[in-house]
C-alpha cells in the first residue's frame, strides 16, 4: 500500500481506496490497468518469440539446404572423375574402394 495524491484536492491518501477520505472524490481503479498492462507485455513477448524462432529455423533450414548443395557438388565433381564421393572422409574415392 502506497500514499497518492488526491486529484481533487491534493492531500495525500492511500492507493487501495476506492475514494478519497478528505473531499470524497472518486479514484480511478488501477487494477484494469495492470492486468491490461501485462496482458500486452504478455502478447508482445509473445511475438517477439515466434518471430525468433521463424528467423533461427529459416537459418537452420538455410544451412542444411547449404550442406546438401554442397555434398551434391562434390558428388558431381567425383562422377566427372569417374569416382565415387566418400562423405565419411569427405573426399572422392576409387570406385568399389573398401568392397
């Protein structure tokens, strides 16, 4: 509980009162305006981490669409040679090396 002006006439009184004890005036009721306060901080913290995780996923999608162009390449590049591409020493092999 903390001590607040009176709108009306200034004295100070405590801010749980519905009116003030010293001219009668109404006060407005605070609690609307927290819940509706952190109902918004709510939705904003909401979307900031949907928008997050849209960023980071198209990222990580990037990435592995970025490692299998380029293991595709190399296996080109190793079929050019007459080779086969080994992924596991990540370098072009005899073909039926290890067979």
């Amino acid at each position: 509980m903390a001590l607040i002006k009176c709108k009306e006439c200034g004295n100070e009184i405590s801010s749980t009162s519905k009116k003030c004890v010293h001219c009668g005036a109404k006060l407005k009721d605070n609690s609307k305006n927290i819940v509706t306060s952190v109902a918004i901080v709510g939705v904003l913290i909401f979307i900031g981490f949907f928008i997050y995780m849209l960023a980071t996923d198209d990222a990580r999608s990037q990435k592995r669409i970025d490692d299998s162009v380029n293991e595709t390449n190399k296996t080109l590049d190793c079929i050019r040679r007459g080779m086969e591409y080994s992924s596991s020493k990540d370098k072009c092999v005899e073909k039926g090396w290890g067979d």
